[in-house]
C-alpha cells in the first residue's frame, strides 16, 4: 500500500480526536465546528502536520478556528491530540 503521508495513524487519529468529547458536546447541541480555538500536538515532524492539516480542513468551516500546533511527546501509540474550545455551533444559533 503506498502512503500519501509516511504515517497511517496521524490521519485517522486526527479524525478520531475531535468525535471523543465531540460526542459529549452533541448533547448540547455544540459540534466540533463550533470551535474557536484549536490546540493540536504532534509526536511526528516530518510530514505529520501536513496528514493532520489534509484531515482538520475537513472538519471545520470558515470561519476557522484560532489554531495552535505543537510538536511534543504523547503516550505510545498516540501521534495526534486535539483539544478544543467552542462557544456553540456556527449553523445552530446554540451559544
């Protein structure tokens, strides 16, 4: 299988991250979408920022969120960790 990106785990754990508390969040009506600011760590420099960014511009919408990413360790086995804060869902008028 050839890799887009030299890392597998960066892409979906990047997809699975913001699902996590997102899941919680629904129940407020709240989504990821609704974030407005963004923090990312990478445990992974060569080509990791580039296989998250591929995946995050699919799960927000303008306007963007203020972003902040860093390169750092995490336990074995995670190469991505989001956190988020939102003030509500841009498309649901929830604040």
């Amino acid at each position: 299988m050839r890799r887009k990106h030299g890392h597998l785990a960066v892409p979906s754990q990047t997809r699975q991250a913001p699902k996590n508390p997102g899941a919680v969040s629904a129940a407020s009506g709240v989504s990821f979408d609704g974030a407005v600011r963004v923090g990312m760590i990478l445990t992974v420099e060569e080509d990791g920022f580039a296989a998250m960014d591929d995946v995050y511009e699919s799960l927000v919408s303008a306007p963007y969120p203020a972003r902040k990413t860093v390169y750092a360790g995490l336990p074995e086995g995670l190469e991505v960790e989001i956190d988020a804060i939102s003030a509500g869902d841009k498309n649901s008028g929830v604040t």
